[in-house]
C-alpha cells in the first residue's frame, strides 16, 4: 500500500506486473532513507522455505528476526515473491508494538461483534 512515511514500515521495490500486483525484487525493514513509498501491510502466505531463511538471518532492526529479512533471502535465492495490493476496504491493524496491538484488537473485537 503506498503511504506518505514509509520509514515505521517494510517496504518493497519491483516490477508491476498488473495494476495492484508486484513481481517483487528488493525489500527493507523500516528504512530511514526509503527509496519506495510501497509499505508491506500485510496477509502472508508462504511455502515452508520461509522457515529455513529465517533461520539463517541475525537479528535486524530493533534486535528482532526481521520477516523483511526472510523474504530478502528467498529473493538472494532467486525464488519468485509476488506482492499483491489489498482491495480499500480491508482494514490495515498494525501489530508492531504495544499500542498499535492493542488499537487492532480492538478493531478486530468491534469488527467481529458487528456480524
């Protein structure tokens, strides 16, 4: 999703290959000079090879294994990431860090009592 201050996010660089899908092929965990304004918001959906990256990979910024970091293995090893643009409607709940959980459970709670 394109945002106005993409540092507090992952972001992502690639070829757009349709409107609101990238074949993608460079990424960075919150960059502090961002040369993209595509933040990773994100639903994942990986083969289990993530799992072996992430094992490889130290801790990245703020001292935590970074999935950023996976993913920029599995594009080392030339294997295909593709990123795909969700439709607007679709809320964005931010888990990052303390408040930002605790606002997206609550979203999530008034979301799920409204069905």
């Amino acid at each position: 999703m394109p945002v106005e201050d993409p540092r507090p996010y992952g972001v992502i660089g690639g070829e757009r290959i349709e409107e609101d899908v990238w074949i993608v092929n460079k990424v960075e965990e919150k960059p502090q000079k961002p040369w993209s304004n595509i933040a990773i918001l994100p639903v994942y959906i990986f083969e289990t090879e993530i799992f072996d990256c992430l094992s490889k990979v130290g801790p990245g910024v703020g001292g935590e294994i970074q999935l950023t970091d996976g993913i920029g293995s599995l594009l080392e090893m030339r294997r295909r990431v593709a990123a795909v643009k969700l439709p607007n409607n679709i809320p964005r709940l931010d888990i990052g860090n303390p408040k930002s959980l605790w606002e997206a459970l609550e979203t999530s709670y008034h979301l799920s009592s409204k069905r």
